[in-house]
C-alpha cells in the first residue's frame, strides 16, 4: 500500500469532506492541483450524474478539474455548482475565450431515507457543501461516516467513505502509485453472509480492515444474499460511486479502460452489486505525474490493481463508520466490534 493508504498518495490530488449531520449527509470532492486525463464506467441501473458525458472518450474536452462524489440524489447535483464556484474563485478553468469554466465532473447516491431531516426548505444544502469542501481539501482527510459517506448504507450496516492505495512495479522496473476514493450505499452487503467477515478480504493488507480473513466454513447466509436483499429494498434508494486514479500517463481511452477494470473491485467486494437499483460507476483519472507511459500488458496489470484497491477502500468505508443519532442501520463496530 502507499504510505497514506489513501488516494491522495498520489501527488498533486487533495480530498475535502463536508457533512449535514442533521440531514445525514455530505459530500466529498477530490481536487486535482492540474487538470487531469479522466474517463468513467457505469454499471449500475439507476445512475445519477453531471458533465459526464464530456469524459467518452470520442467527446473534446481532454481533462477535469476535480471530481463530485454526493449525497442527496438528484439534489446532490447542486454540489458541483459549489465545487465550481469556488475553483473559479481560484482562477481554475477550462479556458473558453475570456472565461473560464471549471470541469467538475459528478456523480450523486440516494441517502435520503437513512433518518436524517431532510426538511432543509427551498434550497438543499448541496450547493454550500460543494464550495466548502473544496476549502477542506487536503491529502489527509477522514473515512467512514464522512463526505459523501455521512449517510451511506448496505444490506445490513452502515456504508461510509473508504480510500485505499497500492504501489504497483512494473516489469520494466518502473512503479505507479494506484488510488481509490468511495462512498459505499450498497444495496447488497460488503460482509460475507450473517458474519462479520468482510468479502475483500483476500486483497487485505496489513490489517486494515480487522484482519478477519474467510469465514470458515461458508455461511449459509452468504448464499441467500441475493434473494434476502432484493426482497428488502425499495428501488432507487442504492448507488456505489468510485474513483480511482493513477500518477501513470494515460491517455482518455485508457482512462476508460481502467474505470471498467476498477468495477471488478466492487464485484469483489459487494455482493450483489451492479443492481438495477444501483447507480453503481467508477470514475478514471491520470495525473502523469509519474512520467510513465502505460504499455498494453502494463494496462492489465494497472486494471488488476486498480480494482483490487478499490475494493479494500470499499471495506475500509463500511469498517470505518461511526454511529450517530437516529441512524437507520448499525454500524460494522455495533454489530461486531469489541
């Protein structure tokens, strides 16, 4: 792992987190210091976004800003006009003439029906969230019930925000560093079964989500997941929204190779995933800060990593939760922890 364990391991990226703990939710920007290659997946039924479609990689606009990862479903999309308000304060921009716009791709999940008041009025919060979060940003920042993961949920206990990283050496000799940052609001469940075995646990490192490996044998629990949680939750009220990223060069086709590479990372570690009822997707950036060129055997391994990483973030967001007033589900620690 890098020497965080988070995605702002790699330079020149920051994260800022702001939270509504009233209304039980918040938002998280990454904030890239030089406009970065950036592409995305989607996987999910049910996704919720803005100036996405700007990132295919056939469309002009090469690079990003900062990235979006939201509360508030399709309120939530007001938080990018904070994010952008403030990097233009900053004189950050896609230079259009005299003007300059700040490209703040963003993607929202559904948290408005885990406690919290959402009775804010005429104008949801999301806009001021976005604008402080990008005062917030740093390379350290908080996982867990924080950001976008202040009201996240799974199947069976809180979800949260997780970040995770990896040193990957290549052949040649050369090393990257891989990142992932996540908000977790699964419908179906990161923990194997009844059990409080997490199912990332094979790409683990050093403990940093309890350590608990396997269970053993199998639940029989872990087999009824699909059926259980289908039947249990409303449509729409789901989503899992990724970032990963990378100091390698990538060009913007494969940045979107590597977003669909990094969707392995949520199938690896939530189960079910990829639902109707999700709006499960996986952006992609490239710094180039590393000055290394990807070649085609580099971009599978860059593929295997990205998705291993992502989900040991994913584990590391629901392991990281804290309980709050009025919460709609326990967390990892209240069910399982000493």
């Amino acid at each position: 792992m890098g020497r965080g364990n988070l995605i702002t391991d790699i330079a020149g990226l920051r994260v800022g987190n702001t939270s509504d703990d009233e209304a039980k939710t918040g938002a998280t920007v990454l904030i890239c210091d030089q406009p970065v290659v950036a592409s995305l997946h989607v996987m999910g039924g049910g996704p919720g976004t803005r100036d996405t479609e700007l990132l295919s990689p056939e469309n002009l606009v090469e690079s990003v800003d900062a990235l979006v990862l939201s509360g508030g479903s399709a309120f939530g999309l007001d938080t990018a006009s904070g994010v952008q308000a403030a990097l233009r304060e900053l004189g950050r921009g896609y230079q259009v003439g005299l003007n300059r716009i700040p490209i703040v791709p963003s993607a929202i999940l559904f948290d408005l029906q885990n406690g919290g008041n959402k009775q804010w009025g005429r104008y949801a919060p999301y806009r001021e969230l976005g604008f402080d979060a990008v005062g917030n940003a740093a390379a350290d920042f908080d996982l867990g019930s924080a950001g976008a993961g202040t009201g996240a949920t799974t199947a069976n206990c809180k979800g949260g925000l997780g970040s995770a990283s990896t040193e990957l050496c290549f052949t040649s000799g050369e090393k990257i560093t891989v990142g992932a940052l996540v908000a977790v609001n699964a419908l179906g469940s990161t923990l194997v079964g009844d059990s409080k075995h997490f199912w990332a646990a094979p790409f683990e490192l050093n403990g940093e989500f309890g350590g608990y490996g396997f269970p053993t044998p199998m639940p029989e629990s872990a087999r009824e997941l699909c059926i259980k949680h289908r039947n249990s939750q409303s449509v729409g009220t789901n989503t899992t929204i990724a970032i990963v990223a990378t100091d390698a060069e990538l060009t913007k086709s494969q940045a979107k190779r590597l977003a669909i590479s990094a969707h392995d990372g949520l199938a690896r570690a939530i189960w079910p995933c990829h639902t109707p009822m999700d709006g499960d997707l996986v952006f992609a950036i490239a710094t180039g800060q590393s000055g290394k060129p990807v070649t085609l055997d580099d971009l599978i391994d860059l593929g295997a990593i990205a998705a291993s990483t992502l989900a040991r973030a994913i584990a590391r967001g629901v392991f990281a939760a804290r309980p709050a007033n009025n919460d709609s589900h326990p967390t990892w620690f209240e069910k399982f922890g000493p």
